[in-house]
C-alpha cells in the first residue's frame, strides 16, 4: 500500500472536519482481529481512536485492557474529556516560534500563538481546544486485520501549514498490535503527536486500580517542569527517587512519595521519561498484572513515554468493566503515551527539532506486544 496512492483517494473523500462525512457517521465501528484470535481491537474514525482491545489472559479468557464509553458519541460531548486512546496533537506550548526560541518570545511574524486549554492558559494540550482526537478522521483503507484512517489538518488551531495525516492501526498472530502515524506539510510546522491510550490489563476483573500493576521502563532520567507543567530544559535523574523504573517496580510501590509530584493535590505520575535506548528493537516500556497474567511490552520509534496515573479521571466505566453505576476514577488506569521531548518546541538548549516541512516527514510507530506470566 503506497502513501501517493493512498493520499489521491483521501484528498477525494475529503471535504472537511463535519460530523457526517460522505455518509460516514464518524462513530460507525471498524473491528480488526489476528487471524490466531489472539488480539482484537476495535475503532472509530472520530480522532482514529481505539475503542476497545481484547486480548488474552493466563487463563486463556479475553479482556479488554483498555478504557472508553459504551456510546462512542461521549467522546465528543463529554465535557471532561479524558482523551481515551486517539492520535492526539499538534502538541505544543501556546506560544512558539519558527526557528526555535526560547520563551519569552516578542511578536513578530515568525512567533505563532495557538489556543491554551490547560493550566489557566499557559499550555497548550493534546493540540488546543480541537486536537486531532476531536476531529472526523476518514477511513482511506481497511481488511480484516488492519484499517488506515487519514486526516487533513488546514492549519487547525493557528499552527502554521497544512498537515496531511495517515494512521494505521494493524493486528498480528501473537499478540501483536502496531499503530503508525505518516504526516507531511506544506510548510514549516511543529508535529509532536502521541497516542493516548489507557491501560488496565486486570480490565476491573479482580482488582480496582493499577497500583499493582508491575512497571518498567528504560530511562534514568524525566524532564524537569515548573509549576505550570513546562520544561525548565533539565532533567531530574530518576536513581533513588520516586520515579525509578529502570528495574520493575509496582506503580504504588513508594505510593506516599508521589504525592504533589504531579502538581497540587495530584498523588502519582504525570511525567516524560526519556529512553536510554535510542532505537525500537528494545522495549521501552513493559507493564504486567499478577492478577491477570497480562504482559506488555511496547516497542516504539519516540524518544519519549509520558505516564499519567489518571488522577483526575471520573467518568462512567464501560459495562464490561463494571460501569455504568461505577466510574473510573484515580489510579484506575494508566496512561503509557509514546511521545516527543515535550516542549521541544520552546527549547532549543535540547537541539530537538520537531519542525516538520516539504521533505522532511513526520514518522510515529509503536508496537504493542502481548503475552501470559503466570
């Protein structure tokens, strides 16, 4: 399958981000399976987002790992929007500019400001008030084990160039999924993308949060924020601290130290660990359940994994995990999202280039791979 030939037919369908689009209500299912049956995921085209993933436990039933909503229609209209598992971005501060400087920036016409929506206006998240996740994505290929969905960003937000996106979620005998992200634009433009998902891997069947769920991920080190969540441009060693993961550790292990790590009143993780890898052969990430058996591990091309402990999550769970009476709340998920260096954008002592411009293409893999412990 050939980007050219898939982007002729996408720029065909394409008229706009409208809720109906051709016909194509953007919360229609798409189910993709392994031929083993040892993984299924589902998918709508609202933000090319998963919407469930069944996989097999250690006694040989099937969970679905991930959270979401029984009405796929709430992830546009819940207010509290807790992004479960689309491509999100442009990810970016609210002000930035073309080359890469350091903030404060003067106005000028190489400085761009886009809508904030997090931390009383100073950040922008996930790509300002509509990121990609709330924005009609179209189905340009799909088969029984694999769907591509394209999306055409015209200069959305403010960012400057227009954006044209491809991603492609696939399944595989052995537990495997990958999800990628192609972008080119037609001028110079910051692309820092992830994709947001929320693991359980107990799916709420014998236990109610993940502070037992076993962590490790390949990194000495986290990016240093100020109070209002951006980058100072250091980094904290992670030996000895809260934040040490280099070997397994349980997430609630020294569960009392966390508390206010993730600003305020939040208890938990909210941080960018940087990989001491620099290549996606090696797991980056690997999270297992004793209660289920459920292992993953995750391989991906990013230099970057932010991990979210859900502090601030209350919303009516899925009614395979318990819902709707109950709801998931704090430390009932974690959020494992392959990323960028966050900020880059406003820190130039890192030389991290996130432009992107005729030429130069965005290119975002992860692969998700799925076993027993038992």
């Amino acid at each position: 399958m050939k980007l050219p030939v898939l982007l002729l037919g996408f720029l065909g369908l394409f008229h706009g981000n409208r809720a109906v689009e051709n016909g194509v209500w953007p919360f229609d299912v798409t189910t993709i399976s392994a031929p083993d049956g040892s993984v299924t995921a589902k998918f709508v085209s609202f933000g090319a987002t998963m919407t469930e993933l069944w996989v097999k436990d250690k006694f040989g039933g099937k969970r679905d790992v991930i959270l979401g909503y029984d009405d796929n229609t709430q992830l546009l209209t819940d207010p509290a929007h807790p992004v479960f598992n689309p491509i999100v971005g442009r990810d970016s501060s609210g002000t930035f500019s073309i080359p890469i400087t350091k903030l404060p920036q003067p106005d000028g016409p190489n400085v761009y400001h886009i809508p904030t929506n997090d931390h009383d206006g100073e950040d922008t998240l996930h790509g300002g008030i509509y990121g990609w996740d709330r924005r009609n994505w179209t189905i340009v290929h799909k088969s029984a084990t694999s769907v591509t969905y394209g999306h055409l960003d015209a200069a959305d937000e403010g960012f400057p160039g227009t954006v044209t996106a491809f991603a492609t979620h696939t399944v595989e005998n052995g537990g495997i999924l990958r999800t990628s992200v192609h972008a080119s634009a037609t001028e110079k433009t910051p692309i820092m993308l992830t994709q947001h998902m929320y693991w359980n891997l107990d799916a709420f069947n014998g236990s109610e949060n993940i502070l037992g769920h076993h962590l490790q991920v390949d990194s000495s080190k986290i990016v240093h924020l100020d109070g209002d969540a951006v980058p100072t441009g250091s980094f904290i060693n992670v030996e000895d601290t809260a934040f040490d993961f280099k070997t397994s550790q349980t997430i609630g292990h020294v569960w009392n130290e966390t508390v206010g790590l993730c600003g305020g009143e939040c208890q938990g993780y909210d941080h960018c660990w940087i990989y001491d890898h620099d290549e996606s052969k090696k797991p980056g990430v690997t999270l297992w359940s004793d209660v289920s058996g459920i292992k993953l591990d995750i391989t991906t091309n990013q230099p970057a994994v932010q991990v979210y402990t859900a502090y601030w999550l209350n919303t009516p769970r899925k009614v395979v995990h318990g819902g709707p009476d109950l709801n998931y709340t704090s430390w009932t998920a974690v959020a494992i999202e392959q990323e960028g260096y966050i900020d880059a954008i406003n820190t130039p002592e890192w030389g991290v280039d996130q432009i992107y411009y005729p030429g130069k293409d965005f290119e975002w893999s992860s692969t998700y791979k799925f076993s027993t412990v038992s």
